[in-house]
C-alpha cells in the first residue's frame, strides 16, 4: 500500500466511530484494490476502494464523512468516469446512500436489510 494512502485512511479504518458506520465491518483491502480519496481542506471527506473482479469493479466498504451527497457524487463521478464505459461498475451501498448512488447513475438489482446492491447504468440525468 502507498505511505501516502495509509497516512491518510489508517487512522480512520481503525476509528471505532467509523468503523460503527460500516456496521463494524473491517474495511478490506488487497495489492489489487484501487483506491479513491476525496480531500476537503487536507482531511479526508470519504474514500471508496474499488475492487476488480472477473466482471468488472466493486465499491464496497466505502466511508463518507458526514454521509455528504457531494462527497458521494464526486467520488462516485471520478469512479465511473475511470472505468464504467469499459467496464461493469457496482456498488454494495448502505442504505442511507441509496438516494446519493441513485442521483449518481446507479440503480438497485438486490436489496438487503442494511444494503443495496447497486449498477452503475448511466450518467446522473440520463
């Protein structure tokens, strides 16, 4: 992992509080994962690792300072624009940010108690 990425994401990844909004969940990672960071005035505002697989990418075990929409929309935007028109995009989302996935061009296909599963099918508007 990048000294950078860990100076930044460690100390929230063992954060009891964060670790409370993942439904404490561990966050996962691996030398595959492609990790995207969203930075308000030097501090993290949220950060999404995207996970490849054989069918495309996942964002799962993501975090959102705040659960900000804005924060969503620009990391999510960043994502889809990196490699959703080359590649399948989904997403594990809690539920409080079904709405934010939503506006960003992801539409649910499985629904849990806590998650939705979610594809990315479009550009937000279209």
């Amino acid at each position: 992992m990048d000294k950078k990425l860990y100076e930044l994401v460690a100390p929230l990844v063992m954060n009891p509080s964060v670790l409370r909004q993942n439904n404490n969940y561990p966050f996962k990672t691996s030398f595959r994962h492609i990790w995207y960071v969203a930075l308000e005035n030097g501090e993290v505002a949220g950060f999404m690792p995207l996970k490849p697989s054989s069918s495309g990418y996942c964002i799962d075990n993501y975090y959102i300072r705040g659960d900000e929409e804005m924060t969503i929309s620009a990391l999510v935007g960043r994502i889809a624009g990196d490699c959703a028109a080359s590649s399948y995009l989904s997403a594990l989302v809690h539920k409080r940010h079904v709405p934010a996935f939503y506006a960003a061009g992801f539409r649910t296909f499985r629904e849990w108690k806590k998650y939705d599963k979610m594809d990315y099918i479009s550009s937000a508007g279209q």
